[in-house]
C-alpha cells in the first residue's frame, strides 16, 4: 500500500520500504549501524551457535533478544560471557535470530518526533527496573540528542516516530506516538504539530483550499 500511496504522489508520514526495519528490529539494527547512528555495540546473528564466537568481545551486562517466527520470543539480561554461553546452549527451539547488545544503564528518554520537533519525556531506571511510561516526566534533550532522535526516524522512514534513547544510544524505534501521553506530560498540542506537518508536506494552506 506504501508503495502505491508514493506512486501517486500522495504525502504519507511512513515512507515505502519502511515496513522491514520497523517490524524487524534485527534489520532496524543493521541499517541503523549502516547510517552512523549511535547505538549500543551490538551483534545479530542467526543462530545462536554463533554466539561463541563473539562472546569474549563483549562488555558485561548484554541484553540479549532471541526471535522465533517473526516475533520476539525472549528477553534478558546476562552478567557474564559464561552465562550468555550458557543461555545459548540451553536455548532448543529453532531461532530466526538472535540480538545481543552491550547494556547501557540508565534512564530511557522517550523521544516523539514529528518532522523537525521532539518531546521527550524521560522513564527513570531504578533498582535495575524503568518505570512504566506513566510515571514519566517532561525532560529536555541537548541539541546533539535531538538531531540523534529525528535522524534515526528518518533513517527508519517515518517523519513521525518513537525514538528510545539512552545515554544519546538509540535503542529502538517506533512508527507509533501516544498522542495523548505526550500531550499530558509536556502540555504542547503534538495533534496540532501534526496537521502543520502534513499541511507543510502536501502544500495545504489554511483558508485557499490547497
């Protein structure tokens, strides 16, 4: 549909092709890293036998994400290369791959970007758990953070995202905004942003019918 939607010419805030790096995020990882956007040191593989190989070039904790049928199967932190080894070995079902990233610890900013704007709000990191987003709070990203967020999005295909960040590492990004979420926390108007988006992308100008 993205395809046919770019063939007319009609604005859509997801680009074609963006379909793959955002519903794989193994592939959302590699063509991140391709980009020279900052992320965790990160490795994928397709099968976790060949885990071992990369084991001892990691820094301790990883986070590590298998996938099996598409989707996420599990998820977990290792404190060793001999656990991460362990978890690989013990793992008996057929994988389509396998994530694991060198763990950042700390707090999450969530990004919402709508083209050239970002609200963050920020979910603390505490006693080794962050909080839910309800509990977040309004912060502020220096300007090297905020050029971060806007080109992962980009790089992702979408002028509209979530942009998790940590430390300025990109963890994951999303095509999704919680509107509301974002209104209560920052008290800006993230709907208005959109419609002058999308008025600024299609030549729309209030008042002539365009």
């Amino acid at each position: 549909m993205l395809d046919e939607i770019e063939r007319r010419g009609i604005y859509c805030q997801v680009k074609a092709g963006s379909h793959y790096a955002l519903s794989n995020e193994p592939l959302q990882t590699t063509t991140l890293n391709a980009y020279a956007v900052k992320i965790p040191r990160t490795f994928v593989f397709r099968s976790q036998g060949k885990v071992k190989i990369l084991a001892n070039k990691l820094s301790y904790p990883a986070l590590v994400k298998t996938f099996a049928k598409g989707e996420k199967s599990q998820r977990f932190i290792v404190d060793s290369q001999k656990s991460l080894l362990a978890m690989a070995e013990g793992v008996k079902h057929e994988l389509d791959g396998m994530i694991v990233r060198e763990f950042i610890e700390g707090d999450i900013d969530q990004c919402a970007v709508i083209g050239n704007k970002v609200y963050n709000i920020q979910r603390k990191f505490e006693k080794g758990v962050i909080q839910p987003a309800k509990k977040a709070k309004m912060s502020s990203l220096s300007s090297k953070d905020t050029e971060t967020a806007i080109h992962a999005a980009r790089i992702c295909g979408c002028d509209i995202a979530t942009v998790k960040m940590c430390k300025g590492y990109v963890l994951k990004v999303k095509p999704l905004v919680d509107f509301l979420l974002y209104n209560r926390k920052t008290g800006a108007d993230l709907l208005a942003d959109v419609t002058e988006l999308f008025a600024e992308k299609t030549g729309f100008v209030k008042g002539e019918g365009k």
